[in-house]
C-alpha cells in the first residue's frame, strides 16, 4: 500500500496527467468571494449592462492611495513607517474613497451624475488605488472646448510655494 501522501500523486500520473496546474483539488469559488473569477465576470457583466443603458463615460478619474496623508502619519508610533501598517493605509484610503465618491456623485463636482462603477486594485508594493468612470447626466455632459477647460487643467507648481515639485516638472518639460 501506498502512503497516504503519495496517493493523489500516483492516481494523477495513472490518469495521464502531466501538467503541474492541473493536480490537485479543484475548488470552485461562489460568486460572493471578492476578487474570484466568478465575481469580477458578473461585476465586467454589470459594468457592461450600465454602460449599455446609460452610455459611454464621461469622466475617468484615477485616485490613488498617499501613504503619507496626515491621517496616517499621526496615527503611526515612533519607528513605524506606513508599510507596517497596512490596516491603518486601508482604512483612511477607504475613507477617502468614500469621501471622493460622495464628492462626486451626491455633492455633483463635476454635475449630475446618471451612473458610475468603481474598481479598487492595489498596485505593486500594496498601496490602493481607484479606477472611477463616471456617466454624466445630458445637462452635465461635457460638450465644447470650453466645458473640458473648466474641469481640466495642468499648471506648472508655483515656484514660492513648491520648489521641488516645480524644479522637477520643469527639468521633465
């Protein structure tokens, strides 16, 4: 007889099987677990049925997640840096996030806003970031030159107040 742990092994060979992602058990994730296959094909599926019904976005807006906000910050102990705290990132990240999502379909930033979707992904070395497209109701919809340039603007930082930064866009130009 065979030990225990070399059973599922020696059954995988016998059948025939030689690719390694395919041994072992299969576990099919419900479409409540976030992050599953399941659950980001239904929330493309939804994504896609609002674009449908409401039209093309209007607005793409990316937030990103500033490990240095003061609110995180304040809230470290002596030697800790942001990383440490990966709890404390998140949830003043989500926060703000709510903070931004109120701003902008409740507190009408931009205008009315017909529908939005959100997504939030975490880029490389773990900090969160908001990809947001917004569909704009027709009396809010951005529809001349003039309209973009109310809500769209680049501007090198002043000098006085932003040294770095201003040296650092100017040096890129």
């Amino acid at each position: 007889s065979k030990p225990e742990n070399q059973k599922g092994l020696v059954d995988t060979i016998v059948a025939g099987e030689s690719r390694g992602d395919r041994i072992g058990k299969r576990i099919v994730l419900p479409r409540t677990f976030p992050g599953g296959d399941r659950d980001m094909q239904r929330r493309l599926l939804d994504a896609m049925a609002i674009v449908q019904r409401w039209g093309k976005p209007d607005y793409f807006i990316t937030m990103t997640c500033n490990p240095y906000w003061e609110e995180i910050t304040h809230n470290l102990m002596p030697g800790q840096l942001p990383q440490d705290r990966p709890d404390l990132v998140t949830r003043v990240y989500k926060a703000k996030q709510r903070d931004m999502m109120d701003l902008l379909s409740k507190g009408k930033h931009f205008g009315e806003v017909a529908a939005y979707v959100h997504v939030t992904e975490f880029q490389k070395r773990g900090l969160p970031h908001e990809h947001i497209l917004l569909i704009m109701k027709t009396n809010s919809k951005l529809a001349s030159p003039d309209d973009y340039d109310r809500v769209i603007s680049a501007e090198i930082p002043d000098k006085e107040k932003h040294p770095v930064l201003h040296d650092l866009v100017v040096k890129h130009m």
